[in-house]
C-alpha cells in the first residue's frame, strides 16, 4: 500500500495530454538536425511528465551535448537508469564524465551501479573498491551502487557483498557493518548474515546496537516472539543512554507496540523531544488516559512555557479534543517557525469546529505570505488540500495542488499527495507520472518507489515492473508494514497466493491496517480459508469501513 512524504530540479507544470502529444512530436524530430538545448530540455521535460522515461533520457542527453552542460548530461543519466535502458544511461555516464572530468563519489556510484546492471564483475569490484577508499562516506556509495542493481543482478550483488566482508573491505565502524548487514538481511542471504552478525559480535562486544540489530533482523524475517526477549534485555541499559532508549522505542514501535515504546521513553530525562514523540505514540496506541496523563503532566512544568511547550501542548490538547484549549496555546505560540505550525494546526482545529470559511480563509493567508517560513506555507497548500478532500469538494483540492505545485515547482510532498488523488480518481497514468517526476529527482525516495510500485500492482498488469520498483524499497526499509503489504499485494498478483500469504500476515502483525486486512482477506478467500477471510474483512471495517481497498476485494469475492 502507499505510504503517507523535496527535490532540487525545477519541472515546467503542463497538461497530460498536452505533454503527451509534445513528447511524440519531439520523439520524431530529426536527430541529425542541429538541437536547441533549451527546446530539447523542454521537450525532455514534457516527455518526463507524460511517464516517458527513454525519451526524456534522449532529449536530455541532446540538450547536454548541444550545451556541453555536465548537469543535463548527469539528469539524462539518471533518468535513463530509471527508465532501466542501460545503454543509453551509458551514453549519458560517457558525457558527463567528458565535461566534469573530476571524479566525484555519486557519479563513481553510478558507474558501479552500470558495471554491476552489466555482469561486468572486475569493473564493479574496481569501482567499488575506489568507493572504499574515498572518505568517511564511501561505503555509503557502495552500498547505493549495490542496490542499484538488485532488480537486474541479484546474486552479482550476492557475490560482491560477500566479498567485501571476506576481504575485509568494510570499514572498522559499527554503522557499516549494520548497513551491510541490513543489506544481506533484506537479499535473504541468512549465511552471511550470520557471518556479519558474528564479525560484529567479536568487533564490538558489548554493544547494545548489535542486540539491536539481531532484534531488528528477527523482526523483519518475521520472528517477532524471538525479538521481544532481546529488546526487553536493553531495557536496563536504556536508562542511562537516551540514544539507545530512542532507539530501544523505536524498535518496539517497528514490532507494533507503540505503548511500550512510550512506556521506554518516559524513562529518564525528559525534553520537547521525548515528550513529543511520548505523545504521537500514545495517540497510535490508542491510549487517551495515557495522554491525559501526559497533558497535566506538561501544563504542571509549563509556568512560563517557551514556544515549543505551548505548540506542543496544542497538539496534546487536539489530540484529546479539546479543540477551544487547543486554540489558546495555539494563538499564544511566539516564533517564526512555531508559529507556521500553530497557524497550520489552528486552521485544522477550525475546520473540525465546522469553522470552515475562517480555516480556508486562514490558509489562504499563509500561502500569499512572503515572509513566512517556505516549509509552512507549502504545507499550508497540503492541509487545504487535505480538508477540501474532508470537505468533498473534489474541485478545490485540485486546484489547492496546481496553485501549491505553481509556487512550489517539483515539491515531492505535492506531488506524492497529488499522485494519490489520481490515483482515487481511476486517473493512474497521471498518478505515474506524478510519481516518477519524484524519482527522477530523488531515485532511492522510499514513499514514492512503494507507492507506484503498488499502484501499478493494484491497478494495472504491469506486475513485474512493480515488483522490481517494491524490491527496491524492500531493500531500503524492509521492516516498513506498508512495503512488505505491497510486497504480499505483488505476489497475489503475480498468481502466487501462497506465498504472499507470509509476507501479508508480517505486514499486519506490525501495522494493523485496513488496507492490509483487506489484501489478507482477499488471498485467505482465493486460497478456500473463507471464515478466516471474514475475520480479516470484519478487521477492516472495523478500522475503516469506506476503506476502498476493501470495498474492492468485497466486490471481487463477492462476500
């Protein structure tokens, strides 16, 4: 399923069907004919916003031969990698490194990236060796470079990984070796996860974050019961280290249990931090004692309450709706950067007060404001947009994104919240496209690769496709609810019932979700355990019963 999200290239806003009919006509031009690097530039964007990733490769590659430019040369390359058309991705790696011959880290990545895609096994190696040695940083090139590859070469990726480890390529830090080690997790390679696992024992014994690591290895191969024992084994330690308490809940949150990932931070110091993220869990736990608490709690230490203190008492206050005390802190809140966070939050009290007009009047205020912060007033395009959606003015949303997406160009938040509307809409070509404008800028954005790789599973027969978009984000977060769901979805769809059954039942057991319970009841019918399907679908109604997900399945099943 999709997940609920900032890129740096600038795009020209068009229609679909305008951008579609451009992108062909700039398909058929001449090649040989002399090329307007700025005209080519556009036809490749317009191409790129219709989804035609080679074409927007070629005009790119175009305008940067015809204007020497090495950024559109790098921009031709990156989209064709997206676009999985290797050779021209070559051609454009060729070009930018003739006018930026100075080698850098990302583009020696992406030169791994093309050996590894290639079977060149000797260039890769080379490649990823000099990443090694290029600083600090290096290793997080090469650990880019190999996913890159997953979808194309899988066990070339296998070979390397394996590699590096055998000849003691990895630096003598902890974050490495848990990257890499994530890495062969997420590849299913549990040999040599066990050989990493073990190397990391003997480098740093006594290191709560490799007790960690094995939990977060256990959860994410499913065996939640076995990771519990070791986290409830940091416990005593946490204590006394905030970072490992931080990191203690968030794992307990990732296992589906965010009260005792509250419980874990409530334990020590205690800073806006803490109690901010004390609160977002006791609200996902369902727990309105636990934030009643943690309210009087907060107004007992707030005599002369900064900024922060009283935002944050604000969103206490709403989450326990009360919605007139909300508004107090709210109006009362001093600072640049709170107070857009106020003015957006007291918009969306005013909306659930049924002050209507006063909220979107309120909005529309932020988004003419110069002086206000950017982050606040593109985020006061997203919330306007959220509340016509609540509102069921089908229009005004729209026009909420196409006015944010004109004083925001290529932001990836709109894009993604827009994409989604498409894809509500049955409009899935221009969800595409809004998706892939993010990936073109940012082609490791997690939330963008899992949302159009579900989207295509679920709404198009372009299976294998959006398998390959899904494994990558599976290799990024592969303990992510919603990915493993897409995952599941993909394999159901690719006719492999049982098997995405396992991965479905992960999903829900870390996040319980009513697009999930619907995906699993759907698989549990098709596989004949129908009063097991029934209590997956009664799930998730009870969580939410207009979820469209599940009025699907209802449909397909007949139940």
């Amino acid at each position: 399923m999709p997940t609920p999200p900032r890129p740096h290239f600038r795009l020209l806003a068009c229609a679909g069907l305008l951008a579609c009919a451009f992108a062909a006509q700039a398909a058929r031009l001449p090649q040989a004919a002399p090329v307007d690097p700025l005209e080519a530039s556009i036809a490749g964007e317009f191409a790129l916003q219709a989804g035609q990733l080679g074409d927007a490769a070629r005009r790119y590659l175009q305008a940067a031969r015809s204007a020497s430019d090495p950024v559109l040369a790098e921009r031709a390359t990156r989209i064709a990698l997206l676009a999985n058309e290797d050779a021209l991705a070559r051609e454009g790696y060729a070009l930018w490194q003739a006018l930026a011959p100075r080698q850098s880290a990302p583009r020696q990545a992406v030169a791994a990236t093309l050996a590894l895609r290639a079977g060149e096994k000797r260039a890769a190696r080379r490649e990823l060796r000099a990443l090694m040695g290029a600083g600090n940083d290096g290793w997080k090139h090469v650990l880019a470079a190999l996913i890159g590859a997953v979808g194309t070469q899988p066990k070339l990726v296998v070979a390397m990984l394996a590699g590096l480890v055998d000849d003691g390529e990895l630096p003598d830090a902890l974050e490495p070796w848990l990257g890499f080690g994530g890495l062969a997790q997420r590849l299913e390679q549990p040999a040599l996860v066990d050989r990493i696992v073990r190397e990391v024992v003997a480098r740093f014994p006594g290191e709560p974050r490799v007790a960690l690591l094995r939990a977060q290895l256990l959860r994410e191969d499913g065996k939640l019961g076995q990771a519990r024992p070791l986290l409830a084994g940091l416990e005593d330690a946490a204590r006394s280290s905030p970072q490992l308490r931080w990191s203690l809940a968030g794992e307990y949150d990732a296992l589906g249990d965010p009260a005792k990932a509250a419980e874990i931070l409530a334990r020590g110091p205690q800073d806006e931090a803490t109690h901010a993220q004390r609160a977002a869990l006791l609200d996902k736990a369902g727990d309105k004692a636990g934030l009643a608490a943690l309210y009087a709690e907060l107004r007992r230490e707030a005599t002369h309450p900064s900024p922060l203190r009283r935002l944050l008492l604000g969103q206490v206050a709403e989450l326990l709706e009360r919605r007139d005390e909300a508004l107090g802190w709210y109006a009362n809140v001093p600072g640049e950067e709170a107070q857009g966070i106020a003015r957006l939050r007291s918009a969306n009290v005013m909306f659930q007060l049924q002050r209507k007009q006063e909220a979107f009047a309120a909005l529309r205020a932020m988004q003419s404001e110069a002086a206000l912060d950017e982050d606040a007033r593109r985020d006061a395009y997203l919330l306007e947009a959220e509340l016509r959606l609540k509102d069921k003015d089908a229009a005004g949303e729209l026009d909420a994104y196409a006015r944010g997406l004109a004083a925001f160009a290529d932001d990836a938040a709109l894009l993604y919240s827009r994409a989604l509307l498409w894809e509500r809409r049955d409009d899935i070509a221009r969800a595409e496209a809004d998706f892939r404008r993010i990936l073109v800028a940012a082609p490791d954005d997690v939330n963008a690769l899992n949302a159009l790789g579900y989207t295509l599973a679920d709404r198009t027969t372009r299976y294998r496709e959006a398998l390959e978009l899904i494994d990558r984000a599976r290799v990024a977060e592969p303990g992510n609810a919603a990915i493993i769901d897409s995952y599941g979805w993909v394999l159901f769809r690719l006719g492999k019932p049982r098997e995405a059954l396992g991965h479905l039942r992960h999903a829900f057991a870390l996040q319980k979700d009513a697009d999930i319970a619907s995906h699993l009841g759907r698989v549990l019918w098709v596989l004949g355990e129908r009063e097991e399907a029934r209590k997956y679908f009664d799930e998730a109604r009870r969580i939410d019963p207009e979820n469209r997900a599940l009025q699907r399945a209802l449909k397909e099943v007949g139940a």
